[in-house]
DNA sequence: CATGATGGGTCAGTATCGTTGACGCAAACC
DNA sequence: GGTTTGCGTCAACGATACTGACCCATCATG
C-alpha cells in the first residue's frame, strides 16, 4: 500500500533537491496538515513526506554517524582500542577531575563495563586517578600528558571530517543541525550536556 | 572484495585539500555567538569557537544517536533482537527484493555477521529469500507481513523522537540538519544513500 | 565509636555484534 | 569446461555491553 504511494508520487527521479526543498517546507509541522493543497492527494502526499521524511532521517543518522566515528575507530584501532576508550578520553578530558560516578552517568554504562576499559587505561598512563580532597573515597579522574595527546589526535582527525561538514553545509544549517541533535536527546541527556557545557574543561567544578 | 570495499570506506576522502584552504575561514562559526571583530584576542577566540564548537558537535553525536535508537532497542530488546536486526529490517523494508550483496555493502559488516542476524529472521519469518529471476544465484530479500509489521512498530517509534526534535528545532532547522549528516558521510555512503533515494520501495532496481 | 550508607573495585557468567580465514556449492560466464 | 561470482557456513576470536554478588575504604550519623 505504501509502497504504491510512494511509487506513484515519484515518477521524475533527479530532483532530488527541489524535494527536499519541500519537505523542508512542509513536512516539519505537526499541525496545519490541510492547508497546503486543496487537491484529493494533499493528505496522502503530506503522509508520504512525513514518512519518507522520517526514513531518510534514519539513514542520514545511520550513515553519518557511522563515518562521524570510522576515522577515530581506525587510530584506535591500530592502539588496540576500541570507541569505549575514545569516550573515557573525550569526556575525562572534557571534565578533568571528574568521578568515577559522574562519569558512569555521562556514559550510561554499568561500573563493571567502565573498568574494564578505565583499568588498561590507568595501567597504560592514559589516565591518573587521584583521591578526592573532600571525599578521599572518590577517584577523580584526569589525562595525562599522553592521555591528552592521545585525545587530541582522536579530536583533530575527527575535526577534519566535521569541519568539512560544517563548511560544506554553511553556518546556518550547522545551527540547524545544533538543534534537531539536541532535540533528539532525552530530557536526562539534554541536562547532562547542559551540565557539561557549564563546566569546560579547565574550570572547577560546583557541585 | 568485500575487504577493499570496507579499507575505503574507512578512508579519509577529498575533503581535507578544501579544509586546509578555508582554515583560517569562519564559515562554521556559530551565529552572532561572540563579536568577530579584529581585535587582538580574534583570532584566539577563532580558534577556541572552532575547538568547542567540535567538542558539542561529538556530544551531540554521541547522546543524541544513543536517544535516537533507545526507543527501538527498549522494542528490540523485549524480542530478543538487537539493533543489527532492525537495521535489516530498515533496509530491506526500504528495498524490497535487495540482494545480500547489496546488503552488506549497505551495512559494511561481513556476511559472517549478516548471516548471524539474518538467518534467524527468516526462520522466525520476519524476512523471505527468493531466488533471482536473472541470476538465480541471489537471494532477493524481503519482509514479510511480520516482519513488516515489527519494522512499522520501531518506525512508529522513532517517528515520534524525530518529529519532536522537528518540530521543536523548526523546518530550517531540519534542513541545516539534513546538510550537516550528509556532509559527515564519505563519499561512499553518499552514493549509497543516492542510490537509495533513487530506487524506493516498490520500484525495480536499475543496475 | 559503632553502624549504616556511599564511592569504587572486582569476580563470574552471559549476550550481541563485529572480525578473519577457509571451505563448499550452485549458477553464471567465457 | 574451467573460472568467476553469489551465497552459506564452520571455527575461532575480540570488543562491548549486561547481571548479580561481594568486598573494601571512607563518610556520615546516632
């Protein structure tokens, strides 16, 4: 049924681009479903957008995510590690002196899952695990000098591939893309990012 | 093949030659965030836009597809499915009658891994094989009346998150985001992608 | 100061998803 | 009729996640 509608919507093929001029246009309100054409197929053609709409947003997030993170993936790779490591890196170093504790939440993994790619990581001097000053039972963690290059090496190559994006799609649509990702988070992950985003790297933490 | 295929994908493309030449650009700045005057301390600002302006674009990456998938793996999940299954169903759903060749290349993973995954769903009849009319060799691929169901189930699902990010980022936002993932994808995965758009469900394949 | 709660580490077992390498088979191709 | 191609499969392995249980050091409180 739905195959036969998309189908029978699209019989010219490469303008691609006015299409997604138009979905752009139409498909992103809830409401107001009725007001654009007044002809029999202007619901169909709306519900054919939203849908097609939706399955190319699965792709783009699929694709894009997956090259996002191959370039990282293969200098990790060659150091026998994995995207776990890039996480701990890229977070330890987004927060230094952060817990054990803060960072499990950030993560959203179990304990036992961290220390099995933290412990290495200590063991290797990618990692340094302090004490806490108020509370000596925490172990804050922070980079090392080869931690942070390390990180930095990640962050540069990945730099390359979201710098071109950014530079490819104009200021605007970088704003744009701001907003639906953040829009995608749950309400947890939109405080936690909050929360990171208020204490950059290098500034103590008010907790 | 299949190997060479996967070594370039996970090659760097020829994106990096126009980084180099629009370095010192300010084209992926944010909007009006800070002033872009020449004073002293504007090219130090420059730099440090650019740098958080990555650091928010890998944690927006990384939480907002953690929260973009949660929603089908929590329906997965109670199936005793995985993500590599709903990917499947999403790409087969969007390509009735996809050969396996077609699809590993899509998915870039091996047939090792496919067959593991895929195996199981045609003998629990989420998915049927037919044999090529051409090239009897092939397995054409295709969902089911259940397994068509389940992909519609997850679709439903994520519509939701994505329609919300929608229609709370704006129809201009969606668009910049739209230009953003395309442009984190190499240069294979946009002519899969292409190609994907070209031939939706229901219409023959022309290759 | 004893007691319970908390931050963190660890052991044991399990599941998913990915990998490499090699081999088999049927159909297609030249 | 030999070679290539499309697909399936066996065996072994590795990374990342999970649960449940248990331990230790430290903090906080009665």
């Amino acid at each position: 049924m739905s195959a036969e509608q998309k189908a029978a919507h699209r019989e010219g093929t490469a303008e691609t681009e006015a299409r997604r001029r138009g979905e752009a246009e139409s498909g992103a309100c809830d409401k107001g479903a009725t007001d654009k054409g007044s002809g029999p197929t202007a619901g169909r053609n709306l519900l054919f957008l939203r849908e097609e709409e939706l399955r190319l947003a699965q792709d783009l997030l699929f694709f894009g995510y997956r090259d996002f993170t191959a370039g990282a993936d293969a200098i990790l790779g060659e150091l026998g590690m994995g995207r776990a490591h890039h996480r701990v890196l890229h977070f330890v170093g987004r927060r230094p002196g952060i817990t054990v504790g803060d960072l499990l939440a950030i993560l959203a993994i179990t304990k036992q899952s961290l220390g099995r790619v933290l412990q290495p990581m200590v063991e290797d001097g990618y990692v340094v695990q302090t004490a806490g000053a108020a509370d000596r039972r925490q172990r804050l963690l922070t980079l090392t000098d080869r931690g942070r290059a390390l990180e930095r090496r990640l962050f540069e190559r990945q730099r390359e591939t979201v710098m071109a994006a950014y530079r490819e799609a104009g200021s605007a649509a970088v704003e744009g893309f701001r907003r639906v990702m953040r829009g995608l988070m749950g309400a947890e992950a939109r405080s936690l990012l909050r929360s990171i985003e208020d204490e950059p790297a290098g500034r103590e933490r008010a907790r």
